[in-house]
C-alpha cells in the first residue's frame, strides 16, 4: 500500500489464555510494531486485562486479506485438544480431561467444536490465506513427535511464512528435514527489560513488604503442575531448606500461568508446609508484577521458560527445574541453543541446593553482558521480519 496510514497489523498469539510468557510475547510484539496499529487475535474473545494482557478477538472473525505476525511461543505442535482445553477454566478442563483423554477421535470432536476449526494446529496459519503471515521467534521442540497429518500441516505452514524465524536449534533442525529453512534468533521476551524495564520497575512498589520481610532478599520460585507430587515436594523441600540455611534467603512462590496445564497454586502450599524456613505464595495474577517479583529476586528457580528468561533480561540468577519430559526438552532445547554452559543451570529437583551457588556466582557484569547479547540478537530478527513486511506493503 503506497501512501496513507496502514491498515492495523494482526498479532496472533496464545495470549487468549493466563500464561506469562503468551502474555509477555503480545507486548513485546505490540512494542516493536509500533506506530503501527496492532490488534490481538487468538482462538476466543476474552479481555485479560485485569491480569496485565490484552483484549483478544477471535482469528476467525478477522479478514483473510490482512497482514498477521504470530508473536512466537512452543505453538508450532501445539494440537486442537491441547489449545481448546488450556481456554477452559481448571474445572471444567479436569472434568473434560476425565470424559476425553483417553477417547482421541471424541477429544478432536469436542476439540473443534470448541474452538471452530478443523486444523489440527490451531495456532498456526491456513495455507492460502490472502494477506501476509509471518512468525516470530516460535518453537516447536516435538515436531518430529506430531501424528503425519499434524505434522505436514506445521511444514506447510512454514513453508508458506512470508517470513519467520525460530527461538531454538531443535525447531531449526526439524523443520530443515523438511527443507524449509528458518533463521535462529533467541525468544522475543528476552527484550522485557530493554522494552519495559521501567513500567516493571514501577511495579517495584508494590512489593516492599515483601523485600521487607526478605531483608537479604528472595529465591523465587515456580513449578509446573506435574511437579506437584509429594515425593517431588519432599525432595524440594530439602534442597530448599538446604538452600535457605546457606544463603539465607527466603522463598517467595509464584503462578506463572493459570490457565489448565500450567501451574496449580495447591502444591505451593503443600511446599510451604515441608518448609522450615520463611516463605510464602504471592498470589500475584498479574504479568507485570510476576516480572517485577522475578527481577528484585536474588535468584530464580522456574520450570518455566519465561520465567528464567524474564530473569536473565534483567541480569538476575536462574536455574530451571526439569519436572516432567515435555517441559524438560523445550527448556533443554531452548538453553542448550543460547546459554553458556546450558547443562550447568538445568537442574532436576534433588540438585538445587548444589547448582544455586555456582548461578550466584556468576559476576553481574557477565550476566548483563549476555542479557544485552540476547536483546540485540531479537532485535536484529525481529528487524529483519517487520522489513519483508514493510516491503510487502511497499
């Protein structure tokens, strides 16, 4: 389009359901798009504003002519019944879980029913559309994993990109196998600080009783739902204290993502109770204040990706826990791709206590090194995809 102002740009993301890093990733985007108008579509209409995120509108009520950025996130193999049921409330996802898991041909019906698409991977562009798709720094760990038919339709779907790039080797690896080739560049939230480092450090305020009580200061700490166990719990418990006594820190606890198949609030306070030290859940819903309770942390320990990438953008000391398989091959694809020694600082539950002080000692001028190293890494893709898009329009 030649002159005038240009038609507003569609961000597609999982931002149409509480996970930090989904919710992040539309922000970051919206940032980077600016001046340029953006609107947020995801699978359903929702308003996640009161938890920091965006007022959504369904893909499938926009024009097929216009132009749409994914914003990036492990979307790329993310199956119809796994999206629809992460839009459903924890309830109504346990009792559909328990009427569907194990019925694949009725959980695809409800599936498709439910969020009105046919596609095996929802958050994925059709082929064919008339505008122009691209896709920023998405991952898709287990693609080799996917059933054929889901499969073909993730490679055709980048096939078709306009323009993309992807956040880990593994992705790369994959989709080269089928002969598309897509350009490394780390996840976009490691921008949070560089982009909005001061809006979080606002946020900052609002956690003073919290640094006052931790006068030499905090372990954040969050788990995956399948961490939640009790024999998994009485091994961080243990490694915790042992953590605690050392450093003398305490623990503050925290959700990452509500939404079903995320976190559970429940297992922090069966945790809490195994604690001798201090600590405490913050109940903290929203995505800015979760960033600013990670970067006034001392150190961070997440099975989340997000949540350790939030830390090292500003500078602070991370550890991921590896809990379960399928988080555990997208931290290791994604940190085995970026970070320096990346083995060191994934950590199963009973090594805690003995990798925290080895990520305490990294000096901070080396951690902010590698933070700005990562941002302008970002920046230069990120650069790359919204000029194809600015020469499409031209």
């Amino acid at each position: 389009m030649a002159g005038g102002s240009p038609p507003p740009l569609v961000l597609f993301g999982a931002f149409d359901r509480h996970n930090l890093g989904d919710l992040l990733l539309g922000h970051v985007a919206a940032r980077l798009c600016a001046p340029r108008t953006t609107i947020a579509a995801g699978l359903r209409r929702c308003d996640l504003g009161a938890s920091g995120g965006h007022a959504v509108v369904p893909i499938s009520s926009l024009d097929e002519a216009v132009d749409v950025l994914h914003v990036g996130g492990e979307l790329l193999c993310c199956e119809a019944y796994q999206a629809a049921v992460m839009l459903e409330s924890p309830a109504a996802a346990a009792r559909i879980v328990a009427r569907l898991d194990r019925d694949r041909e009725a959980a695809t019906a409800w599936a498709r029913q439910r969020i009105g698409t046919v596609r095996h991977l929802p958050y994925l562009f059709p082929t064919g559309d008339r505008g122009r798709r691209l896709y920023a720094g998405i991952g898709g760990t287990t693609l080799d994993r996917l059933p054929a038919a889901a499969r073909g339709e993730a490679i055709d779907a980048m096939r078709a990109a306009d323009g993309l790039w992807v956040r880990d080797a593994r992705t790369q690896g994959h989709l080269a196998a089928a002969g598309v080739t897509a350009p490394l560049a780390p996840d976009p939230a490691v921008l949070v600080a560089a982009l909005f480092g001061h809006r979080i450090g606002r946020r900052l305020g609002a956690l003073s009783a919290l640094r006052h009580r931790f006068a030499n200061g905090y372990l954040a700490l969050q788990l995956s739902a399948d961490c939640g166990d009790d024999a998994t719990l009485d091994v961080l418990a243990a490694q915790i204290a042992r953590a605690s006594a050392r450093h003398g820190l305490g623990v503050v606890m925290f959700c990452a993502g509500r939404a079903p198949w995320h976190d559970d609030v429940e297992p922090y306070h069966r945790l809490l109770r195994r604690i001798p030290g201090d600590g405490m859940v913050h109940d903290a819903h929203d995505m800015w204040t979760l960033c600013a309770l990670v970067a006034a942390s001392c150190a961070t320990v997440a099975t989340s990706l997000h949540a350790r990438i939030v830390a090292e953008a500003f500078a602070r000391p991370a550890l991921s826990l590896t809990c379960g398989a399928a988080g555990a091959a997208k931290l290791e694809a994604y940190f085995g791709t970026w970070a320096r020694e990346p083995t060191r600082w994934l950590v199963p539950p009973d090594q805690l206590a003995d990798a925290l002080p080895a990520a305490l000692a990294v000096p901070g001028r080396q951690r902010a090194a590698y933070a700005a190293a990562q941002a302008a890494a970002a920046r230069a893709a990120w650069r790359m995809l919204l000029e194809r898009l600015r020469q499409a329009r031209a």
